[in-house]
C-alpha cells in the first residue's frame, strides 16, 4: 500500500470531476493555496485534489475514486486537527465544509447536522430554541472530529461528553456504503463512532440529543499562578453541582480589558466558569469562585450560551502554529498541580495557555465499555497546547511541551484523549481505548480491512 499517491494525472482529474458535483480544486488552480488550508499552520501539505463535497453522493464517490486508486484519503471537516489529518500530501482531501444544513427538531429535543457544521453553526439554530448540547470551546471547531473523539465541553459536567448526546449518524464506510446507526440499526458502528475517531468512516450527519440551556453565567476569573487556588478549584469541582461547568486555565495574562495591565504576560490561573443552573443562585457562584483565592481580574456575565463557545476565539485564529499533548488524570494531585504551576510560569506564549477540563457528573455515567471513549473513571483531561506564530517558534516550543508532559506522567493515566494527542502520539493508541481496543481493532477489520480511513490516531486492522 502507497504512502502518498502520485498527482490526479488530466483524465483522472476529468473523472473525478464527473463524479462530484462540488467542486475539485487541483494545482494550478487560482484557489488551490486557499482550499489546502488548515487551522494548524505546521501542516503544509499538497494534496493532489481537494474535493469540496456539496452532498452525500460525492462523498461516496470520493470514497470509491480514493479506494479504488489507493490514494491517501484525508477527511476535514472543521480543519482544526491539530495532529493535521485534515489534509496530506500527493492524497485527496475530502473537504465536508460546504455540507452545513442543520434540522432541529424542538419537541423530541434533537437535531440533525451535517458533518461540515461547526460549533457555532449548530449552538446557533439550537439556541433559538432554548437547547444545547456539549460541543467545544472554540467555535470554529467542526462538530465531526470532536464529537468522534469524545467531545469535552462547557456542558460535560452535566450533559456528558458530545459522543454521549449522539444518537445517530449516516456514515459512509470504506466499501461505499451509507449506513444509518443507531440503538436499533448498525448500534456497533455507532458504538465505535462514538469516541473511536475518524478509523470507521466518514460521517455524513449527526444527530445529537438536547438539552434546555439558553443563557448561562459564564466567563473567565483570574488568579496569581498559585497552587493553593489550584488545590481549592479541585475541591470546588468535587463538591459543586454538575450544572457548573468549570475550565482551569494555567498560563500567561492575556490582554483583556478586565485584566489590570500589570497582569498581561505574567503567569496567572483562571476558571472559566459555565453556570447553567438558574439565575437567582449566580451571586452563589460569583461568591464560590470569588473564595478560590486574590482575584485579579473577572469577566462573569449572564449571556446566551453560543456566546461562551465563542471566548478563546479571538485569541486562537486559525493560522497559528500549534503542537499537542494531552492527558488523563483522576483527581488532580498535588503533584500534578506542582508541575502546573511550573509549566505555566514559563508558558512560551499567551496563546500557548493549558487547559484542563473536568469530565466527572454525567460523563461519569456512562460506563467504559458503553462507548469507545474508555476513561470513564477519569475527572479530568488536560491540553499542553504551546501555540505560536511561526514554524521555528512552535518547534522549540515542543521541548517545554514534551518536558511537561514528562512532569505530569506520574500523576496521570496511561493513554489520553485522542483529540489532544500530537501526530507523534501514535504508540499510545492501544492505551487511549484500554479494553475497548481489541473490539474496535475487530470492527476495523470487518468495514476497512485495507485501512483507507488511516489518517488519524490509527486503530490498525
């Protein structure tokens, strides 16, 4: 089997532009440069063709034409894999980004997306009507990725992770096929599909279970880079409701305009807080993040919760040059909070903040073995993210990442979320699933036996 594939020669690209009815954008095109894009700049890759699927059809036709080529196949959908496996060199890249229609369905409380969607399309038709589900933190982030990966949120705590919301998918398999799963229809497909990544084929379109969430109190509180406000978020988490949904931010002030100056750059901790309990208790919640320790600077107001999806947009824009690594822990050990508290300190950039986000009240639910998300004992999984603006920055900032990872290893669980894995994270993805691997690897074997869909964190047939 072929790495990369030679460039579409002028018949193949003729055929495959027959085949769809989106457009195919190949070198020597005027938007080549911009069709190849991603959100992570380190991945500057050439694809051979960029397919930009208008429908299901030409999904399925992109799948066969890669299939019966052998062509490296990358599937995007948002573009924010940070590993890069939204696109490749000399393959196809079958680019979801125009298939964007979204059904919400008020009385059963669903709703329907296509797999191009991102956050902020489907949190915007589903807050006209007063529902939400889990979904991330930026809202240019594509709904497939993350919620294949398992999908942590502002609403974990209390709706579970994204993948626990799916109820079913229309997903395209490597022999071409369109299949409906669900409980009822191809339920271990939907299994696998929910936390097993991309490995089982591309999906067509989601569809989630919501909740009624409309305005929420949300927004960010900043403290000293302190440990003991550290010590006193895990108690808070342990002991609050699961309606509060409760980011831990360690790194450098950014520079908002609630943050006193002498704070920006300077090594601080926040919580970004997600309340979506009634209004009449947010002077509680005010109060209860107040106590963790000196607050330095707070922006906690009521707002509508697509508006909370939307507060580390401006400061991470696609372009910037990003590397990962990620990891699980139960508890949040002292350790542990020593080494962030010393990471932090020296974070290379503002951007470069780390993120750990608790995954305990629903998430904690739903048994190891219920989907392919396996940490279910886990409380909290955390992002080493240094982001930068250059190619040479961004790779000495992998030594700061790699050592703190090192720091943290004793204090964490074997494998990690497979959304914050680094493409160098490979050999982790047995530990990743624990004893859900062996039936993904199965159902790997049965619907891509020739591992078309390898462009992620791989599960091998």
């Amino acid at each position: 089997m072929t790495t990369y594939a030679a460039p579409l020669d002028d018949q193949q690209t003729r055929r495959l532009r027959e085949a769809v009815h989106g457009d195919v954008v190949t070198p020597g095109d005027p938007d080549y440069d911009e069709a190849r894009k991603v959100y992570n700049a380190m991945h500057d890759k050439r694809p051979a063709a960029v397919v930009r699927a208008a429908d299901a059809g030409d999904v399925i036709a992109t799948v066969g034409f890669a299939r019966e080529r052998d062509l490296l196949l990358a599937v995007r959908g948002g573009s924010h894999s940070v590993s890069g496996y939204g696109t490749c060199d000399g393959g196809l890249v079958l680019d979801l980004g125009r298939m964007r229609g979204i059904r919400v369905d008020p009385q059963a409380r669903t709703v329907r997306a296509q797999g191009g969607c991102t956050w902020a399309d489907l949190d915007h038709a589903t807050h006209a009507f007063g529902l939400a589900t889990t979904g991330g933190v930026v809202s240019s982030t594509g709904i497939g990725g993350l919620t294949t990966g398992g999908g942590m949120g502002h609403l974990s705590r209390r709706c579970g992770l994204a993948c626990d919301n799916l109820v079913s998918v229309d997903l395209v398999t490597a022999d071409g096929s369109l299949l409906t799963c669900s409980r009822e229809q191809n339920a271990d497909l939907l299994w696998a599909v929910r936390g097993g990544g991309g490995n089982f084929g591309v999906v067509e379109s989601f569809e989630y279970r919501l909740h009624p969430v409309a305005d929420v109190l949300g927004g960010p509180t900043f403290y000293p880079l302190d440990g003991d406000v550290m010590r006193a978020y895990r108690e808070m988490i342990a002991e609050s409701d699961d309606r509060l949904g409760a980011l831990l931010v360690v790194g450098l002030g950014p520079p908002a305009p609630f943050l006193p100056e002498r704070w920006h750059g300077r090594p601080l901790c926040g919580v970004v807080a997600c309340w979506s309990g009634p209004q009449e208790e947010d002077d509680r919640v005010r109060a209860r993040l107040g106590g963790l320790g000196p607050v330095v600077g707070q922006y906690l107001e009521r707002m509508p919760y697509p508006a909370i999806n939307t507060l580390f947009d401006e400061m991470l824009p696609a372009g910037l040059f990003h590397y990962w690594k990620g990891v699980f822990h139960k508890g949040l050990p002292d350790g542990a909070i020593a080494a962030y508290a010393e990471y932090g300190a020296t974070a290379p950039t503002i951007q470069s903040a780390t993120v750990v986000f608790p995954i305990d009240g629903a998430c904690h639910r739903v048994g190891p073995e219920e989907s392919a998300f396996a940490y279910r004992d886990a409380d909290f999984s955390s992002a080493l993210s240094p982001a930068l603006t250059s190619r040479a920055e961004c790779e000495a900032a992998m030594g700061w990442a790699r050592d703190f990872h090192a720091a943290l290893e004793p204090y964490s669980e074997d494998g990690a979320y497979v959304n914050f894995m680094g493409p160098d994270d490979q050999d982790r993805v047995r530990s990743n699933y624990r004893q859900n691997y062996d039936r993904l690897a199965a159902l790997k074997r049965r619907f891509d036996p020739g591992n078309l869909f390898r462009l992620n964190h791989n599960i091998e047939p």
